[in-house]
C-alpha cells in the first residue's frame, strides 16, 4: 500500500511538472508623455486633475501563449478621476495600431470632444482605419482623447476600470475570451477626456519627432528625385 501511494503521488507531480505554468511580467512606465505622439499644445504635462505618476502593465504567460492580465493606472495628489477616459490597447505591430479600447463614463463631457464618443461602457474591438475623438475645448486642444464609436465593435458592455484610491485598475484576467498580446511587441495608452495627463507605454517603439520629421523629408527626396527623372526621359 505505501509503495503504491507513493508510485501515485511521484506520477501526480510528474504531471504537475509537465503540465504549463503561469508565469507572469509587469512592465512598468513613468509619465514621460506631454502631448500625444505627433501632436502638440501649449500645456506643460499636468493640468489640473487627475495626475498619473506610472503605469503598470501585467503580461501572464501560460507555455507559449501570453495574455494580457492588468493595466494599473497609478495617481498621484489626488484621487480625482474624469469621465469620460479611455484606454488603448495594441497588442503588437505599430505603438498606435489599436486593437482594443476601454470606454468608462458613458456620454460624460462629450460636448468637449470632436467625433462621436461611445454612450455604452465597456470593452471594444478597433476597427483597422479607426480614427480618433479629440478634444475640443479645455486643456490639450486638438490631441486624441478616444476612438470613433463609429470604428468600434463592443465586445464586453460589463467590463469596466475600478478604481481604489489612487490606482485605477484595468482587470482583464477574468474574460472569457483572453487577449492575446507580444510581450517583445505591445503597447498601452490612457487618456482622460481632457488629456491634461496622459501616459503610454510598451515594448513597441513610437516614433521620435525628429524621426518623423526626417521620415518626411525623406519621402519628399524620393518624390522631388522621381520628378526629374521623368523630365529625364
């Protein structure tokens, strides 16, 4: 009896052994955002409330499959929270090729925004030629502060941020369909309606402005060349 107990328990850990473990990263960003990459204002990084000291980003890898878990949006002085407020979600390829996007506060400060906000909360799918909603009036005039509900298809309508004194917490771990994402390739973006503090991070690079503008210069040598070789021929 005790040989057989023991060959049972020795099989049992063996299969715990082979079986995958969940294993999981976080990835932490400061506020190091001013305007929207691209984008400009006039307005230093914070303007009035709420301010964002860092981001935490949780990854949770199960084999060869990673899903995100938690997005952490942590405050700093105050506790305040506008609504509405966004968050954007790509989870590999380009920093801005949004895949998903969290809407909480319904219809809330629309009149402050250009293109038309969501009323219902909750989880979105992005359409691929999404465009922004902007902010119209107060605080950072003209930088994205959502997606069209016009390029959205909803997803979850119970999902929602909660928000314990100064961390606003994106809990993704409990879906029915997970979401995938690259942990070499993501990146995640948090604005309030009136982006008077906004933050993003991730593994994928965003493009300098000095890297954009060089990029366009370059696009237009390569035309001004093809110009003259036609007069060439």
């Amino acid at each position: 009896m005790k040989r057989a107990t023991t060959l049972f328990l020795t099989g049992a850990a063996l299969v715990l052994l082979a079986a995958p473990q969940a294993k999981a990263q976080t990835f932490t960003y400061g506020d190091n955002w001013v305007n929207w990459p691209g984008y400009t204002s006039s307005l230093d990084d914070e303007n009035g409330w709420p301010k964002i000291d860092h981001m935490d980003v949780t990854i949770s890898s199960i084999g060869n499959n990673n899903y995100l878990d938690k997005v952490s949006i942590v405050l700093h002085n105050s506790t305040t929270r506008l609504s509405f407020d966004s968050l954007f979600i790509s989870t590999g390829g380009a920093w801005d090729s949004w895949d998903y996007f969290v809407h909480n506060g319904g219809n809330q400060n629309t009149a402050h925004t250009d293109g038309d906000v969501p009323t219902t909360d909750g989880l979105y799918k992005v359409d691929s030629d999404y465009t922004y909603t902007y902010v119209k009036d107060y605080y950072r005039i003209g930088n994205p502060n959502g997606i069209d509900a016009n390029d959205l298809t909803l997803i979850d309508d119970s999902f929602e941020a909660t928000q314990n004194g100064l961390q606003i917490l994106y809990d993704f771990s409990n879906l029915t369909d997970k979401i995938s994402i690259d942990p070499d390739d993501f990146f995640v973006a948090y604005a309030p309606y009136c982006d008077n503090d906004i933050i993003g991070g991730g593994t994928a690079p965003v493009p300098e402005p000095a890297t954009m503008l060089l990029f366009g210069t370059g696009l237009a040598g390569l035309a001004t060349i093809g110009r003259k070789k036609m007069k060439r021929d």
